[in-house]
C-alpha cells in the first residue's frame, strides 16, 4: 500500500481528499502546515509526498526541499492556486513530479 503525505492548510479540502485516497487503499498522513508535516515524515514511509505550495510557517518550496533531503525516494506532487503556476514550476524544479491546480476535483 502507498503512504502519502498530504500538507494543505484549507483544513475541509485536506480531509477530503485524504478521505477519497484512503477510500482507494492508500495510507494517508494529513499535516496543515509544514512544521507539522516535517514531524509526520520523520516518522513514517513515505512514497508520495502532496504540497500546498502556499502554507503558513514553512511554504511548500521549503518543505519540499527538507523532505527531498530527508526522503529523497519520495515523489512529490505540488498543490497550486492559478496566479502560483510559477512557484508549482520552480518547485518542479526543486524535484516535484508535477503540480494540481486548485480547485482540484476529487473525484
């Protein structure tokens, strides 16, 4: 079973799709921000990583760049308002595999 990591502040869109990923057999560890979500990864397998690039404390580039160091195995997907299209980009190139942009449909 796949573990993922889902950071997002916007607390009801994070507990739903955490909710929809569990519901299709994947292991879900939900943060709000990235201080959180650094103390989560510490501590568990990890093979997909999903980021809010916008976070309050640590943003998504710097917690990406933290949890490539500390799982550097880990795919990462970025989460992206439209007017953030060029942060999702850079932080593609920090390592992301891709970017979502939000409203992402659940289904």
């Amino acid at each position: 079973m796949n573990a993922v990591l889902l950071v997002d502040d916007e607390r009801d869109f994070a507990d739903l799709l955490a909710e929809r990923l569990s519901a299709r057999g994947f292991r879900v560890n939900t943060a709000y921000d990235g201080e959180e979500a650094l103390r989560l990864a510490a501590g568990i397998e990890l093979d997909v990583a999903v980021l809010d690039v916008n976070l309050p404390g640590i943003d998504g580039l710097a917690l990406l760049r933290e949890l490539k160091r500390m799982k550097p195995q880990a795919e990462a997907l970025m989460l992206t308002g439209q007017n953030d299209l060029a942060t999702a980009v850079s932080g593609m190139k920090l390592g992301a595999s891709d970017y979502l942009v939000k409203p992402v449909p659940i289904e």
